[in-house]
C-alpha cells in the first residue's frame, strides 16, 4: 500500500476532478502491474495496472488507495468490475470512495464476486494523498494549506519590513516542493503589491508544475492572475482542489479566521528578530478554549538549519 500511495502522488494535481489513486498489483511475492490516475483523471489507476498485469493478475492481490469505482458509464469500464473479471483473488483498500455511485457498492461488488476484500490499510495515509478530492466532496472548496516562514519568536520581518530571507535555502527548497503540489496558490493584494511574487517552482524538472497564482482582492486581478474577493469565495476555484496560502499576515488571519485552514506548514528559522512584524494578524480569538485542540502535530522535521513542523486541523468527523 505504500508503494500505491507513493505511485499516487504522480498524478498530484494533474487528476482534479478525480482524486489521485495508486494501485499496485502483486503476484507470488512478484510486483507485476503498477497505476495511478492519469492527467484529467482517466485511464484509473486500476485499469492502469491491469493492462501492466495482464494475465498475471489472475490470483494475485491488488493494492489500491481507494475503494474501486463501481459506476458504469463513466468516462471508462468500472474498476471493480473489471477486478474481478480479471481473476484477482484478494483486493486491499486505503480507504472507502465517498462518491455516492461507488460508496461502499465496489467493495460489495467484489465480495459477490467471492474477491477477499481487506479495508482502512494505511488510511490516514490514504486520506492525506487524496485530501483535495475529499475535501472538495465533503466542504465544496478546495484543501487549503497555509505556510508560515517565521523566526522563532514568529516574526515575517523586520521592523522596517526587510524580510529575504528569514528562512534557509534547504526550507525555502521544501516551500517550492510544496508549490508544485497544489494547483494554485494565493497572496494578499498586499503581497502583491509589495513584492509582485512569480509563485513559481524553482526546482530542476518541476518548472512545468508551477501552479494558478490567486489574489486576494476585489479590485479585479492583474494579467495571468485569477482573483476572489474573499478567504469565503475559495468555493469559486473550481478545477483547483489544493490551494496554497502563502501570505501576508493579514491574508494568512483571513483564512485562519474564516476557519478555512486545513494543514499549516510552519516553517521556523533558528533567530530572534523581536519586535518587527508577526506572522499573523487577528484571527478573532476569543478565548485560550478556542485555541487549543484545534491543531494536530502531523510531521516535523529538520531542514538544515531550519525546522518544518506540519500541522493538520482537527476536526471531527
Ligand atoms: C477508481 N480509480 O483511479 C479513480 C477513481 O469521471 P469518472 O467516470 O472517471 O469517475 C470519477 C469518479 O471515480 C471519482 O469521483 C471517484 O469516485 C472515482 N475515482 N476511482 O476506482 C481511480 N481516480
Ligand atoms: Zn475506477
């Protein structure tokens, strides 16, 4: 399942609106088909490692992040159908397909077929890889993450507003990656206007993966931007299921406020800069209860000098 999840991420940003689903399928210990969705969200990732496997899929075990579609009449065959038609003997799932055609129907479908269905292997992981798909289908906007590049005492910049660069080469890297990862990223008309960003990815064969830049204001966006008038109008960007936030501080409150933030990427440089300008502006705090609980420590780690720390919102669900 790890390997499915990683085979994935290839087709990030490229599937929407399908999510981004891997499949490995193994025969006598012997990887024989690999898949993920393809760019526009066909061939599934199923049907992908299907034709690797061909006639060695038969009693072998399949290995997919989410539950196989069982719609026909799509835009291509039924995975779950065409699993079992293909003679697999056990199908392992990331996680279900909250799609009301599929929704529990393509793990029943294979069960009648007498295929052995193991469910929920690696899910959070599997949750996290699809997080734009099921957060479009569950809020009706796109995943948003937030970055946050920050002293240690949480400053953006100086006093006199010089900030290049509070963070290190190796973190700033990290933020590029991240770029590349979603479909469009968004600034303030603060930021725009200030610092007129480029928003692209830096990084050797990951140029072409520069996402939509967002602007966030009424007046109408420049030339080559798309704009919202609102952290609340993110619903309008369809055809974007990620969207990162990257600032400034009076953006990064709106979304923050607006309870609009799905992860946080925190960023932190290892200098004090006191008083200067901090990473956010109000976010209509009321209390200390309604601060905490609301983040989940998802991943941390070292960036050369620097420290990333990922967090998720808890929400229940
Ligand atoms: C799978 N494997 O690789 C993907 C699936 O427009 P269609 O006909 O392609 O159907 C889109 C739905 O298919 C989408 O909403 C989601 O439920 C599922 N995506 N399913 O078995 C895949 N990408
Ligand atoms: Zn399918």
């Amino acid at each position: 399942m790890a390997a499915a999840l990683a085979l994935a991420e290839r087709g990030r940003g490229l599937t929407a609106p399908n999510p981004n689903v891997g499949c490995v399928i193994v025969s006598d210990g012997r990887v024989v088909g690999r898949g993920w969705t393809q760019a526009g969200g066909r061939p599934h990732a199923e049907a992908m490692a299907l034709g690797e496997a061909g006639e060695a899929a038969r009693e072998a075990t399949a290995y997919v992040t989410l539950e196989p579609c069982a719609h026909e009449g799509g835009r291509g065959p039924a995975c779950a159908p065409a699993l079992a038609e293909a003679g697999l003997a056990r199908v392992v799932i990331g996680i279900g397909d909250p799609d009301p055609r599929t929704d529990g129907e393509g793990i029943a479908h294979l069960e009648r077929a007498g295929v052995a269905v193991t469910r929920n292997v690696l899910a959070a992981q599997a949750r996290r890889s699809m997080a734009g798909f099921l957060t479009r289908r569950a809020l009706g906007r796109p995943h948003v993450t937030l970055k946050l590049a920050a002293s240690l005492d949480g400053r953006i910049a100086l006093a006199s507003g010089e900030s290049r660069w509070i963070t290190g080469p190796e973190a700033r890297a990290h933020a590029h990656l991240e770029r590349a990862r979603h479909e469009a990223i968004l600034v303030g008309r603060g930021t725009l206007a200030a610092d007129s960003p480029s928003l692209d990815v830096r990084l050797p064969g990951l140029e072409a993966r520069s996402p939509r830049r967002v602007v966030l204001t009424s007046a109408g966006a420049p030339d080559g931007w798309m704009a919202i008038a609102a952290p609340d109008d993110v619903a309008a960007l369809e055809s974007v299921d990620h969207l990162l936030v990257e600032g400034g501080a009076k953006t990064a409150a709106g979304f923050l406020a607006a309870d609009l933030v799905d992860r946080l990427l925190l960023y932190r440089a290892p200098i004090l800069i006191g008083e200067g300008i901090a990473a956010l502006g109000d976010i209509g705090l009321a209390s200390l209860d309604a601060a905490h609980g609301r983040w989940r420590l998802a991943d941390a780690r070292a960036l050369g000098s620097n420290r990333l720390d990922v967090y998720e919102r808890a929400r229940a669900s």
